[in-house]
C-alpha cells in the first residue's frame, strides 16, 4: 500500500480510478491487500481531492496505491 503525491510512477500499474476522493477529516489511513501494514496521511486540508488510484496484479492486486494531485497538494499548502 502506497499514499503519495504526484504522478503514478510505478511500473506496471494501471490506474482503476481517476476521480474526487472526499476526506472530511484530513487524514487518510489504509493497509494493503496483502499485509496489514497500516500507511496514514496527513492532508494539507479537509475536503474533496483528486486523486488516481493505482493496483498491480489481476484478480486480487498485491500493490495499491493512492496518488493525490500534485497541484492541488501544493496549493492547499500555499493559499493564495
């Protein structure tokens, strides 16, 4: 399990989502599909964000990831 920022750059992925993920909270935590390894994020802010959810492997995925948007990220951190 991977949450990052930015573009999907692992290899041999394919994205099987790209659309709005809602966190009120600003925090996301989630575990892999095959470890219980539990990654948590802290959001530059609550709400609504883009975000490309990425899975390598066929019936049941042995990576997945979940990329927020890059300019989204940095103008959350940055208000104008």
């Amino acid at each position: 399990m991977e949450l990052g920022v930015g573009d999907v750059d692992v290899s041999h992925v394919r994205v099987v989502f790209d659309g709005v993920f809602t966190c009120p909270s600003g925090i996301v935590s989630a575990t892999g599909p095959t470890d219980d390894r539990e990654e948590t994020l802290l959001l530059p802010r609550r709400g609504d964000w883009t975000v490309r959810i990425a899975v390598r492997g066929q019936d049941r995925p042995d990576y997945v990831a979940v990329f927020f948007d890059q300019e989204e990220w940095d103008a959350a951190l940055h208000p104008a």
